[in-house]
C-alpha cells in the first residue's frame, strides 16, 4: 500500500490490521503520536489525515491508501510557538495530538464549519469543545486555550 506522510510517500507491506498509529510508530519511526487508551477516547494520537483531525488509533492504515497524512514531526504551525509561550503543555506525552488537534480545529474555523455549540466566534467555550476529545492528565488546559487562541490571531 502507498501512503504519503508528512509529504513522504510510502510503500508499505501491512497486516490488513495495522492501525494508522501503528503503522507511523512502528513501521515509519514516527513516534510522536501517542498510543494513550487505544480507544479513540484520549486524543493522544491525533494527526491529521488530508487535512482533518482523526485518531489514528481508529483507523486502518489500509483504509487509508493514497491519503495524506501529517503528523505532529510534519506540522509547521504558529501554534505550536504558541504552546511553547503559554507553556500549553506539561509533561508532554498528549502535547503532539493536542497540537495537531489544535491545528485541524483551526483550519475548520477558517473554513466556517460549525461547532456543536454554534459559536460563530472562536471564544474560550468554543475552543474547549473543538478541543474536548484531547485529554491531559497534567490539566494543562487553562495555558492551551490562549495559545489557541493567539494562533488563531484573536
């Protein structure tokens, strides 16, 4: 199968169970993106498949042929200065999925799409819901949503 990642493509020869985050940990030495439940429920290994936020752990890689995908080693973002000037993130084991998340959120904003709480404006409220399937258990939250913020230029 071909998957480009971080604007590298890829041959690869996988089990059909491989998970995206898997085949990036252990296939491509990628290991910025987390393993943290397994679950899909922490957010730990969020990147961003051809533009939008995904938990990689939920994924086949398979499913996947042909996409693009960009993990946290592939993001250039001001938010990630951000979270450096904000000190968004503590011990940093959920900082990469928090940023790729914080990446996709923004690009979805920019784009107009709506949120579950109708927010037209990237308020605090607006910000901890887009952001509220990544989990930090150093409770670095109240640091992320400036850095988010700012990113955004607001």
């Amino acid at each position: 199968m071909d998957l480009v990642v971080n604007g590298v493509e890829h041959s690869l020869d996988l089990d059909p169970r491989t998970t995206l985050l898997d085949t990036l940990r252990e296939h491509l030495g990628l290991t910025g993106s987390k393993k943290g439940c397994d679950h899909g429920q922490c957010g730990a290994c969020t990147v961003l498949l051809d533009g939008r936020r995904v938990n990689s752990c939920l994924i086949l890689a398979i499913s996947q042929q042909g996409a693009s995908v960009t993990t946290i080693e592939g993001v250039d973002h001001p938010v990630q200065q951000k979270f450096v000037e904000h000190d968004g993130f503590q011990c940093g084991y959920c900082t990469p999925g928090q940023i790729c998340s914080a990446v996709g959120m923004l690009d979805e904003v920019a784009k107009g799409w709506p949120s579950a709480i109708g927010d037209e404006e990237l308020t605090d409220a607006e910000i901890r819901e887009r952001m509220s399937g990544n989990l930090c258990r150093c409770g670095a939250y109240p640091n992320m949503i400036p850095a988010i913020r700012e990113a955004a230029g607001r």
